[in-house]
C-alpha cells in the first residue's frame, strides 16, 4: 500500500506542490508552456519533503504538466480535463498563468539567464550532479525568502513537450491500439497524417481509417516511415514481430511493447543493442479514455522518453511511471482486473433479476454503481474500506450483505484471482525469454 501512496496524489498534496511553485515564481521561468528552469523543481522537491511529501523530482514535473494540460483544456473550454478534480486548482493555476502572461509582456523572452535581483550571487548549473554548496544554498534562500541573486541557466538541449512531427505505428489493430491511437489524437498535438497501423488483415482498419489514420499490411515499411512504434500484438507473437522488423530499427526508434508478460530483457535481446525500448500495460477502458497504464523504461531509454509517452498518453486516462516488476502486477490488478469488475458487475445484476427486477434495467443500474463507485473512490481521495463503511448503518440492509459476501469468501477470490493472472503474466515473460538472447545483434 506504501508503494502506491507514492504515486497517488491526494487534494491537500497537489495544492501544496502549487503553493510552493508559486512561492518560487515559477511564472517567471515558463516559456509558453515549458518551464526554462529545470532547477526550480529540485528546490520544490527539498520543499515539500521538508513538509513530509516525499516526492521525487520526475513525479512533481509529473504531476505540473498534468495540472497544466488540464488547465489548458478547461481554459478552452474543452469537455475532456485530464484530473477530474481540476476545479478546485483552477484559481491557483489560472493566477500563476496571468502572472507568467505579465512577466512576459514586462521583460520580454527570455533566452538566456533568469535573474531574481538581490544582494548576493551565484549561479547553478545545468548539469545534473549532487547537490552542491551553491545549490543547496539556493534551496535554502528561496526556503527562506531570503535576499540572494540567482542567476539559472536556461538548458538549451530541453527537448520541447511534444513534436508536432513525431511519427507514431502501431503494429496491431486491435482494441489496445485503438484505444492508444484514439487518446493520442484526442490531444491535438500528433496529426493524423502522421500516424500509421499494420495488421495482416484489413478486418479492423475501418476504425482507424475514420480517424484520418493511414494503414499498411507492411510492419516493415511502418516502422521505416515512424519515430516511435508500439508493438500492440499478442504476447506469442512478439518474437515474429520483432525478427521481422529488426532490420528497420535504427538508433532514433523508440519502440513500446503492450504485450503482457514479454520483459524488457527480452525485447531488448530480439532488437538491435542501442534500441530504446519501454514496455506499457494499458486496460481495456483506454478504449473510453479511462485506462490505466503503467509504464517502465529499459536500460537505453532516458527520462525523457519516458516523460514523452506520459504525454502522448495522457487522455488515455491514468499514466504512470514506476519499475519492471510493476509491469506483471499491474497486468493482475488491471488488465485482468477489468474482467474481474465485469464479472462482479454481472453478479450484481444477475442478483436483482433474483429479486425480480427486469434483466435490462438491472444490469444498466449495476454499470452505474460501478462507475459511480470508482468515481467516488478516485476522486475522494479515500480509502475503500472507508467508503465502505461510510455506506453501512448498523443493523441496515449493507452490513447484511458485506457479511454475506464475506461469507461467500469475495475478498480471498479477488485476492487471489489477482495474484493468480500476476503468476501467469510472469509466466508468460519466462517463456519468451530463453528466445532473447539467440537474436540479439
């Protein structure tokens, strides 16, 4: 549970993260929708953890270009916000960027240094190093409000948030492609002329088509003509894949598996050494742009090819970062796990048809609960257990049918239907891996 605290973001963090980019001028170094100074965001991070958020420096970037995607699109008035609790950060958000908008028209851009006036000086530098004596006094003089001149040093090499150019295939046509291609496209930043599908069979390339997407029965010629390929097909057919397509894989491809089970070890056994490889586990309802996905890089791909799909993705629905061995429990809680919410939506609604309510209405009654639960539960910030015994009255109607169910065992049988499909996801990536290393060039 410690684990997944470290990603999640409650309310009263979030505000805190704003208050102390704030408090830091963070309007003075964005430079349309970049933040030129990189550093800012190492002293936030010493800030909050002096406050008891232990948060690493990726996740609170993370976490900015996430509120600020979202105030984009609620600023245009656009129906699709990436955090559903954006509007209760929208008055700090919209006064950081009418600060940022006033600075700019006072100073002009800025292409070289930012300078805060003061009395004393001294400058930090680019480079990603430990903490040095400079730096640590910066944090120390913005923590104190104190009286020091600070001159950063705008990274030239900052690769931009998106590229309007950035080509994207997709080898596989079905629902997981399709989902990734939809929220890909939703964002605006990727054209469709620039993005491609492969498949041996024309049978789903209909869909993909309505959205203004070219398709090919070649994976060779996508993967020539695209930056960045996922590989979107079934786990047994990842080896046939990659040896056809091995070839074609030059040094600038980023290649993204979304096949369970198959490691990071193994895909970068099959394709040339320098590849820059990232495995993703997406769920069904990326299909809606409510998924959850959970990414991991491989040993050549850098923070900032993982920051970049973290972007492309993000009307997919939840996106986060974290280790390999994630990746197998993820495909258990969630890829599986939609399944598992369907089955028990169905013992929902088969339950009222019991009672005799009509089978059509019980089951569209029986969705609702579960979106509205999950709702609840994302947003509130909760603890099931929590909200669960929000919803018991003593002596009522739930208490007698948590001790029903409790009784049937529903608790062991989720836990180990997860831990199951987890064994089996690993399973599956000891299976494929012993054919790696016979292809690696």
């Amino acid at each position: 549970m410690a684990a997944m605290k470290k990603y999640f973001w409650d309310s009263e963090e979030t505000e805190y993260m704003l208050k102390v980019l704030r408090e830091l001028d963070i309007a003075k170094h964005l430079d349309g929708r970049k933040v030129r100074n990189l550093k800012l965001f190492k002293v936030a991070e010493k800030r909050m953890k002096q406050a008891g958020y232990h948060r690493s420096i990726d996740q609170i970037r993370h976490r900015w270009k996430v509120l600020k995607t979202s105030y984009y699109s609620w600023n245009n008035n656009q129906q699709t916000v990436k955090l559903t609790r954006f509007p209760q950060y929208a008055t700090t958000m919209q006064s950081i960027m009418d600060e940022s908008e006033t600075w700019s028209r006072s100073h002009g851009t800025n292409s070289g240094p930012v300078r805060i006036r003061n009395k004393h000086k001294f400058i930090v530098h680019d480079e990603e190093t430990e903490d040095s004596e400079e730096e640590a006094t910066a944090a120390q003089s913005l923590h104190d409000h104190s009286t020091v001149d600070v001159i950063i040093k705008t990274d030239p090499e900052t690769p931009p948030e998106m590229d309007s150019n950035l080509r994207i295939g997709f080898i596989g046509a079905g629902n997981m492609a399709y989902g990734i291609a939809k929220g890909v496209l939703q964002s605006g930043d990727v054209p469709p002329t620039n993005v491609k599908v492969s498949a041996p069979s024309a049978r789903n390339f209909g869909r993909f088509q309505e959205l203004g997407v070219a398709v090919t029965h070649s994976n060779a010629e996508l993967v020539s003509s695209c930056d960045l390929v996922f590989v979107a097909v079934k786990p047994h057919l990842v080896t046939t894949i990659l040896s056809e397509i091995t070839d074609h894989v030059t040094p600038k491809h980023i290649i993204v598996s979304v096949a369970a089970g198959v490691t990071l070890a193994t895909l970068q056994g099959l394709l040339p050494f320098d590849t820059v490889v990232l495995r993703l586990m997406p769920n069904l309802p990326c299909l809606v742009q409510q998924g959850a996905l959970l990414l991991s890089r491989g040993t050549r791909a850098r923070q900032e090819d993982g920051d970049l799909l973290c972007s492309l993705l993000q009307h997919c629905g939840l996106v986060e970062e974290g280790p390999e061995a994630w990746i197998d429990i993820h495909t258990g809680l969630s890829g599986s796990g939609v399944a598992f919410v369907y089955l028990f939506a169905e013992a929902l609604a088969e339950g009222a048809v019991k009672m005799g309510m009509p089978s059509a209405l019980a089951h569209s009654i029986a969705a609702q609960t579960v979106l509205g639960a999950g709702q609840l539960l994302r947003d509130s910030g909760k603890h099931p257990a929590q909200l669960r015994s929000e919803v018991c009255t003593p002596g009522g109607t739930t208490i007698f049918g948590l001790h029903a169910m409790e009784q049937g065992g529903v608790r062991a049988a989720t836990m180990t239907a997860v831990e199951t499909a987890t064994e089996r996801a690993r399973e599956l990536g000891r299976k494929s891996a012993p054919t790696a290393t016979e292809n690696r060039k």
